[in-house]
C-alpha cells in the first residue's frame, strides 16, 4: 500500500516520473503540446537545430494560431503561414486557425473546447497560461519555445519535481464574486511570487460550486503567484462538461487527491461573504475589494477576453450589468470570445445583440490587446479595465499606460459608469 | 569540463522585473535576435535600455522574468551580449530558457542584494563563485542534470545528442 498522494504526484508518476521528492530532477512524458504563432515562429527552428524532422508524435501536438490573429501585418501573416504550412507538413490535425477551421480561438479555451485536455493529463504549451488547463485537472506546464521544441522532438520534458501546496477556500463568497475574484483573492494573499516553482491544487466549496468557466479563470493565475501549476480536482461537473466533447469518453474518470495527502505548504483563504476584487498596476497581486480602492478610477477603455475570461459565462455577466444600458461616453468596451464557439453561443443567447446595443465592439477571438499585440492597445495615458491576467506597466499598449484587473461583473460596471465601481451601484 | 569565469559591470534592476518590460509584446512578431536584442528594457526605462553594453552581468531582485514564457526576452538579452544574469530570485519559466539557452542564471540572495550598479562582478561557474567590490558568495553545488545541460551548451544541443543516441539503437 503506497502512501496517500496529491494530484500532482498521481500525475508525475504516470508520466514516468519515478522520484517525486520535491527538488529532484527528471524527465516527463508529455500527452500533448501546445504550439502557438508566437512560440512556435522560435520552436519551429528550433526543431530544425535540434536536427527533428518529425515531431514525436503527431496525434499529440496542437497548433493554434491566437496571438497575432486575424495576422496583424505582414511579419505576423509569414508566422502563421510558418505553422499552418509546418502542421501540414507534420500531419497534425489539431491546427486551429480562426476563419479556415470549424473552431478555433485562443489556445487554452479552444483546447479545452476541443476536448484535448482529460483530468490526469500532462500538458506543455509555449504559452505561460498553460496551466489553465488545471481546470480540468490536467497538470498543464507553461514552458518557452526551446522546451516546447524539445518536447515535439522527444515526447519529453526535463524537469525538477515542485513542492505542492494546498489552496483552500473557506466560505461562500458574496453577490458579483467569481472565480476570478478567489484567484485575485489568493494573488492579494500571497502575492507575485509567494508560488514560485511550485504546484497549486485548489479546493474549498467555493472551487466545488464554479462551473468549469470560472475554475479556468482560477488556474489560468496560478503562474501569477509564479507556479509551475495550479489543479483543481475533477469531478462530476467536469465530466459532464467533457464527455460531450470527446469521442471516447469511457475513459474519462475523476481526478482527486488521496485522503492524507502530504503537501509541503498549505494556505488557507477566508472568502466568506468576499465581494467583487481589482488588482491595481502594475502589480496582479496588488489586490483591493473594487469598493475599497480610495480613489476615483475613471477608465478609457473596458476590455473583457483572454484565455480564461472570454468564456461564455463571463459574456453573460456582462450582459447582466451592460444589458439594456448605454456605454458611457468616452469609453469604449471591446468585448474577445475566447473561441468562435463562445462567439456561436452568445449570438444564439441574444448576448451579442445586447452588447451592440450597449455600444460595445464585437472582436473574433484573439490574444490581441491582452498582451498589447494589437485590436485595442492602449495609448499613453490611458487606463484600462479588463478582465485579462497581467496588468504589468505597458502590458496593454504604451508604458505609461495602466490595466485595472477585475471580473466581467465589474468590467460592465465601469463600462457603464465609466469608472470602476462595485457592479451593485449600476444594477441597482 | 568548466566554463571560463565571467567578468563584466554590474547593469541593476529592481524586483518583480517582468518579459513584457523585458521584451515588449509589440515586438513578439520578432524572431530575429539582433532586432529583439534593440528592444532590450524598452518597457522597463529607457535610460537602463540605451546603457546596457556587450559584456554586461544584469542584476535583480527577486522574482526577476515573471509573467509571459517569451523566449523572446533571454534572445534579447544575449544578442545584446549580457554574459549572466544574477537575481535574488527567478520566476521558472525565465529560468528555463536562461539555462536552455545556455545564458548562465544565478540564484544568489545575498549576491543579488549587494551588487550595485556599475561595479565589476566575477561569477566562476566552475568555482561556483560570485565576487563583487564587496563581497564574495559561495554557490550552492548545481543539480548534476542542469551541470549536463550547461556542458552541452544548452537544450539544443542535449536534445541533438539524444536524437543520435536513439538513431544509434535503432
């Protein structure tokens, strides 16, 4: 009978992990990797020096152009061209690009979608919020383009095994409180760097009642707080969000850790009653209750998107404050489904309609401003809120530029009010 | 087999010094490294941009590369010639590419805290020392797979060299 084990260590060890101390070094199995047009421009030639002409295997490599897409310019149009032409060279199916394949969008929600992530999964992607991919209890590993081009020609990763820590919730949050706000709340706690190397597995009622929306706005942040990782266990709820999505879903199970189970750290966050949160620049983890911020923010731009909280339910919590309303004047509200899926889905609900009779832009989905690529960069002087992750100096555009970091409750609210305010004092 | 010690001036930045400071996302449709290597700091400030020089040793505080897993960043910061990062920390990720990328990283708290801008710093890898105008550290002993990774010369070629080892078997 071997001892109790956390997630993290079930998952290390099926993909041929045999010292699980924390500290040592080793070499992983990966099931899938994930390549975008940013990445995979460097990991492309990077394969090339490593002298691979084939990827590892095919079947297990996912393409998705989302960063500069719809292409930017010319030199963004050549990178996305570069994978398009190297997944058809390398017979990978799995290449999404929106406008040429049925679905497509920003990488870790279309994967999702796609049903390419399964509880106990080990997943690398050239992409820093591949650990959103938590969410469905897959450990999901953010690495850079040299590992990512490592990975495609070896099927493995190097390494070290990280200290787990225990996340738990306690409590029933408030009105307007998402799962954004528990990961906020966890980011104010510990701050940017209290995570560092190490693997977060989240739990609590409060994680238990999120649909899987809201938990990959959770560990979409884990690499916040500088983890390697953040898990939530998969459930029932997750299964029923899967097994439409999969062909075969019998070999679908839950994902928990053992009772018992040794963790390294553990940190425990009173949510109880907790209402709406904002991470003020440029620091995500400089958190304040959005009716506590001690000044009056007034913004130019609201943008609600990104991997995690461009989703369907973030759409509609939007519509629930912006529904029926005006824009105020000044402000533009720039709204990014994540996939075209979210997009299909929210034109059949009457939520793009609402948003246009609101006064907000519609976008195809797109990494774009969240990283300050283009499709709403912000100009000096100008100040954001937006449900994305990063509020670094200049992450959205000029460096004298500043992003407000809140849920898409608050995001309509300042839309409306044209300042951040809690959503309670435009609904009324 | 040991790399030659590393000697250069001392460039200082602070804490929490993010990629997008780094390497501004505008630019992450570069893949050329002489061109991201001319937007070096472009988001952190300027006038530490304009005075980073070939030879140069950067110095931060904790949590130095957090954020987005660019490359981009540590491409940057070699084709602009900076022979070795020190920090009191490293968010993972930057990490990683620095050691894949053979760009030496070191993690040393009290190196990093007294280093100041300007001064000469030598770091001897094989020696496992940092020594400033006031001071000298011990490093810890490295992990025997980073010391493999660095003898190679990073992941490119370590992966090369496992590619040749599976064709040999075949």
């Amino acid at each position: 009978m071997s001892a109790p084990r956390t997630m993290t260590a079930k998952i290390l060890a099926a993909h041929g992990l045999e010292e699980l101390t924390p500290g040592a070094f080793g070499l992983a199995r990966v099931d899938r990797v994930l390549v975008n047009d940013v990445s995979g421009a460097v990991a492309i030639r990077e394969l090339a020096r490593m002298g691979a002409e084939r990827v590892f295997d095919p079947g297990r490599v996912a393409c998705v152009a989302d960063h500069f897409w719809p292409a930017k310019d010319a030199r963004s149009a050549e990178h996305v061209a570069r994978l398009r032409a190297f997944a058809e060279a390398q017979g990978i199916e799995a290449y999404f690009e929106a406008g040429a394949t049925p679905t497509a969008g920003i990488e870790h929600a279309v994967i999702a979608e796609a049903g390419l992530v399964r509880p106990g999964d080990l997943l690398v992607g050239g992409d820093s919020h591949t650990c959103t991919a938590g969410a469905l209890g897959a450990l999901g590993i953010g690495v850079g383009s040299t590992d990512l081009a490592a990975a495609m020609a070896l099927g493995e990763l190097w390494l070290r095994v990280p200290e787990t820590t225990a996340v738990r919730f306690r409590g029933t949050p408030g009105p307007y409180a998402t799962g954004k706000d528990l990961i906020l709340a966890l980011l104010g706690r510990i701050g940017v760097d209290g995570a560092t190397y190490q693997a977060l597995e989240l739990s609590g009622p409060a994680i238990d009642a999120l649909d899987v929306d809201g938990r990959l706005a959770v560990c979409n942040m884990a690499v916040e707080a500088g983890a390697k990782s953040g898990l939530v266990a998969a459930d029932a709820a997750t299964i029923a969000w899967l097994a439409p999505r999969l062909e075969d879903p019998s070999s679908l199970a839950p994902l928990a850790p053992d009772d018992g189970a040794a963790y390294e750290h553990e940190v425990e966050v009173d949510v109880d009653g907790m209402g709406p949160l904002v991470a003020r620049p440029p620091s995500p983890g400089d958190v304040r209750p959005v009716d506590e911020l001690g000044e009056a923010v007034r913004v130019d731009q609201v943008y609600v998107g990104n991997c995690a909280n461009g989703m369907i339910s973030d759409l509609r919590q939007l519509v629930d404050v912006v529904g029926g309303r005006r824009v105020a004047p000044g402000v533009r509200l720039i709204v990014v489904p994540a996939t075209q899926e979210v997009h299909r889905q929210a034109v059949a609900e009457g939520l793009v309609e609402a948003l246009l009779d609101a006064g907000a832009m519609v976008s195809p989905p797109t990494c774009g401003a969240c990283f300050g690529g283009h499709m709403g960069v912000l100009a000096a002087g100008e100040t954001a809120v937006a449900t994305t992750n990063r509020n670094f100096r200049g992450r959205m555009g000029h460096r004298d530029s500043r992003v407000f970091l809140a849920n898409a409750y608050v995001a309509g609210a300042a839309a409306v009010a044209g300042e951040l305010v809690h959503p309670s004092e435009v609904v009324g | 087999m040991s790399a030659a010690p590393i000697e250069g001036r001392v460039v200082r930045l602070g804490d929490d010094v993010d990629t997008d400071v780094l390497l501004p996302g505008a630019y992450l449709n570069v893949t050329d490294p002489a061109e991201l290597g001319r937007h070096l700091l472009e988001g952190y400030d300027p006038e530490v941009a304009a005075r980073v020089q070939a030879g140069d040793v950067v110095v931060a505080g904790r949590n130095m590369g957090c954020g987005s897993s660019r490359e981009h960043a540590v491409l940057a910061l070699r084709a602009r010639g900076v022979q070795a990062v020190v920090a009191e920390s490293f968010a993972r990720i930057f990490l990683r590419n620095c050691l894949n990328l053979g760009l030496p990283a070191v993690e040393h708290p009290a190196a990093a805290r007294a280093l100041a801008d300007g001064e000469r710093v030598r770091i001897d890898l094989g020696a496992g020392t940092v020594e400033g105008e006031r001071g000298r550290w011990e490093l810890p002993p490295q992990p025997p797979f980073l010391t493999e990774l660095l003898r190679d010369g990073g992941l490119v070629p370590w992966v090369r060299r496992r590619l040749h080892a599976h064709d040999r078997e075949r």
